[in-house]
C-alpha cells in the first residue's frame, strides 16, 4: 500500500492534519519518563504506560523495527479544554478512527504499531498489574510513555497543538512497515 493510498484512504474520516515521517526522525527521551513518573496519575496503573510498555530504550527499539509512521490528529469541541472528565470523554471517535486506520493498513498487508493520546480507556478499571489487558487489540500504549514529546513533533512539522479553550486536539502515531 504506498503512502498515496493511505492519504486517499484517511481522507473519508476527519482527520485535522497528517504528515508521515521515519521513525527515526522521532525523539525518543527517556527524561520523559521521569515527568510521567512525577506527574501522571496513571504511572503503573495501566498496561498502555509505563513501566507495563517497557524501558524508553526497548520502546525505541520497537518503533525503530518499522519504516514509515503516520502522525495525524483530529479535533474535538468541548465546553472547557481544562475540564478533563469531558475533554477525555471525546477521545472515542479518535481512537476508533485510529483503528479503522490501523485496520485498513493491516488489511493492506502492512504490520502495524500504533501510538495515541493519552492512556488506554477501554475498560473502566485497567486488569493491570494483576491480571493481563482484557482487549490487546484495543489497546495503544500512550505515545508519552514511548518517551515522544508530541509538541515537539508539531512543532516539528508545523503542525496545530493548540485551537483555544474550546478545543481539543487528540494525536496518533501509526508505525508501519510491509509484512
Ligand atoms: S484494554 Fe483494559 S486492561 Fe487493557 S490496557 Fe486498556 S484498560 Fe487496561
């Protein structure tokens, strides 16, 4: 499948700004995951971030094995950005648009990797650390956890991280590579 295709495909959902890249080209540091440590309340209580996805350096080495990655975002309103329960609740549509891409790709004969915003929600308590993930095929690790700054990746390509107080702007990453 070329990287024409996938723009063709990804065109049908609302996707707010796309952009491929190498893996390669993406910082993977392993201070990051001192400030997840620090600051998340979700550290160690979810298979989708650290330490449940591994070390920053295994992390890398497993999204170095891929050749492509597409980065794209999708935007949601919401009443207040800071009001988390609500801003949260609007990650839905982008993680199942994330998997209808992820999806398409792999029906495509690609081997896929994916990356999104924030931690895995799928289940309202995560089986994490006692039990194993009830639904691996939903689940994507957070792209902090991997060590990736994502303001750095818009910056980066010039990309939109912030619309106002009215907006949320959700992100992911699909690592890929032919199968
Ligand atoms: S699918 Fe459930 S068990 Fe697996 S990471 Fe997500 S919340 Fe945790």
């Amino acid at each position: 499948m070329t990287k024409d295709e996938i723009e063709s495909f990804i065109t049908q959902f609302p996707v707010y700004q796309y952009q491929f890249l190498k893996p390669e080209e993406i910082e993977y540091n392993d201070r990051v995951r001192a400030i997840c440590k620090k600051e998340c309340p979700r550290y160690g209580t979810s298979w989708s971030c650290p330490p449940a996805v591994g070390t920053v350096e295994e992390c890398t080495e497993r999204c170095r094995q891929y050749e492509d990655v597409l980065f794209f975002s999708s935007i949601a309103q919401v009443q207040d950005v800071m009001n988390l329960e609500e801003s949260l609740k609007t990650k839905v549509e982008h993680e199942k648009m994330t998997h209808l891409i992820e999806q398409h790709l792999k029906e495509h004969k690609l081997e896929t990797y994916t990356l999104s915003s924030d931690s895995c929600a799928a289940c309202e308590k995560c089986a994490y650390p006692k039990g194993a993930c009830r639904h691996p095929e939903l689940m994507f690790p957070c792209i902090e956890s991997h060590g990736i700054v994502v303001t750095n990746l818009v910056e980066k390509y010039a990309m939109d991280y912030y619309l106002g107080d009215r907006y949320i702007v959700w992100f992911s990453l699909i690592f890929f590579k032919a199968s």
